[in-house]
C-alpha cells in the first residue's frame, strides 16, 4: 500500500514544476512518461526532460494556484491557474497518470480559459 497518495504525488509536482527543481520534477518521471499539451506531445524520459527544461528557461517565474482536483484510481486531474513572470496567466487541467511505483507515466495539459 502507498504511503502517499497520488493526489499528494501530482501536489508535489506541481511545486517542484513551480520551483523549476528540474532534480524534483524528474525523479517523478517514469521512463516511458509521455507529456502532451497543445503544442507538444513527447514520449520517455529523456524527451520530456528537455521539454520541462525547455519551459523553465523561457520563463523567469512560474507560480501555480491549484484550483481544484479530483482523484481516481492512478489518476488526479488537477485544475490550474498558472502565472508566467507575474504577469501571463493560464488555465489549464493537468491530467496525471502514475504506475505503481508511484511515478509519472503520463500528463495531459488541456489549455483553457478564465471565467470572464
């Protein structure tokens, strides 16, 4: 049985991602983890390693408000408002997937909108 809990793995990651620990983000990496959003799709560990890296130097800041989740059995979607150098702001649910050794396989970004 876990010790934690998915919903506590993706909360980590998503500080880790906020915190641009590139060391944090990656040991949650499966080996065969795919990441997909609207601009990318990438499959395995090394792929989405550069990817991530690849976000973290584009930006100066990243902070992510977690709006809401919701858990099932090896997934959490989470909803987002992330804010890019304090100034861009992004919805977006993050659809995470992990195996049984608690590590990522899969995320699925789905870029949306604020209520207005």
């Amino acid at each position: 049985m876990k010790s934690i809990s998915n919903k506590e793995l993706c909360l980590s990651y998503l500080s880790k991602y906020a915190n641009k620990d590139i060391k944090g983000v990656v040991e949650l990496f499966a080996d065969d983890i795919k990441l997909r959003d609207w601009k990318i799709n990438v499959v395995g560990k090394k792929n989405a390693l550069k990817e991530t890296l690849k976000n973290f130097e584009a930006v100066d800041s990243i902070e992510i408000e977690v709006l809401s989740t919701h858990e099932s059995e090896n997934t959490v979607a989470a909803e987002l408002k992330i804010t890019i150098n304090k100034i861009e702001e992004l919805y977006v649910v993050d659809v995470i997937t992990f195996n049984v050794d608690s590590q990522i396989t899969s995320i699925r970004a789905y870029l949306g909108r604020d209520e207005d």
